[in-house]
C-alpha cells in the first residue's frame, strides 16, 4: 500500500469522526407505536408475583406519540384475560434528542386512571419511525412495593 492511499484512509477517518460524534439523534415522527417488551427484573419476587409480573415476555401494546415537548403521550394495553384495557398516560415527552425520561404515569383500567406510578426511562432513538427503551417503574399499592425494569421496542405504525 502506499502512503497515499494510507493518507487517503487516514483523512476520510479524520474528517468524518466529527460529523459523526456530533450528529443530533433523529426526531422521532408523531404517531402511533407498536410496543413489544421484555421484563428484565420485577424485585421482590414475592410482591412482584402478587402483582402478576416476573421476569419474561412483558406487555405488548399501543404507544401514542405526541411529538416532542408535548402532553397527551399514553401506552394501551389488554390485561393478560383480555377483559379490560390498562392506560398509562404520561407526563409530557422530553425534548427532541432527550435520553432521558421520568416522572409519574397514571395507570388505571380505562376510564378510570387512579394509580400514579414514578417511572424513569433510557431513551435510544433508532431512526424518526423506531427506539428503544430501558424503563423502571416502582408499583406501590398498600403495603407492596414492586419494582420493574423492562427492555422496549417501538415502531411506528401509523
């Protein structure tokens, strides 16, 4: 090989680590999002397990997108008889290019949303139609305590 082709090599490297490093994450597109998860940790078992949740396949279901810096964000769900519909609405979405998301769900078979559920969220964005989403949420009904962290992905369906 000679030096130039090296240099060459050498140069595109240079010049396109920049452009790289400092690319903003894409935005994602306002919409509707199929949500397909997997629960990585529910503790402690025995408050977890009275709540029906463990470690394996979580809920899949349908996330609205309100775009970024809005209300109106909220994941549909059957319960696993099918006999009833869960809602989380969350609070506003974070800024476009935010990785990080927190604050309060409420959670409740629609209409009724009573339960206030803290979350917090790892946001990775794929591309405008798909992220990824490493979630915690700590359910607190009565004297149980259960916290869950699950592993999300998302794609845009309309």
């Amino acid at each position: 090989m000679t030096n130039h082709y090296i240099i060459s090599a050498l140069c595109c490297i240079a010049l396109s680590a920049p452009l790289t490093a400092n690319a903003a994450p894409p935005t994602l597109n306002k919409g509707f999002y199929n949500k397909a998860s997997y629960i990585t940790s529910a503790t402690p078992t025995a408050a977890c397990s009275g709540f029906g949740v463990a470690v394996g396949p979580g809920p899949s279901g349908s996330f609205y997108y309100p775009g970024p810096s809005a209300t109106g964000a909220v994941m549909r769900f059957a319960s696993t008889q099918a006999d009833h519909v869960t809602a989380d609405k969350f609070p506003k979405t974070p800024a476009a290019g935010a990785t990080n998301w927190s604050g309060t769900i409420m959670r409740g078979n629609e209409p009724s949303l009573a339960l206030a559920i803290p979350f917090k969220a790892k946001l990775t964005t794929l591309d405008a139609q798909s992220f990824t989403a490493v979630i915690t949420v700590t359910v607190t009904v009565g004297a149980k305590k259960c916290t869950i962290t699950e592993n999300a992905a998302l794609t845009q369906t309309g």
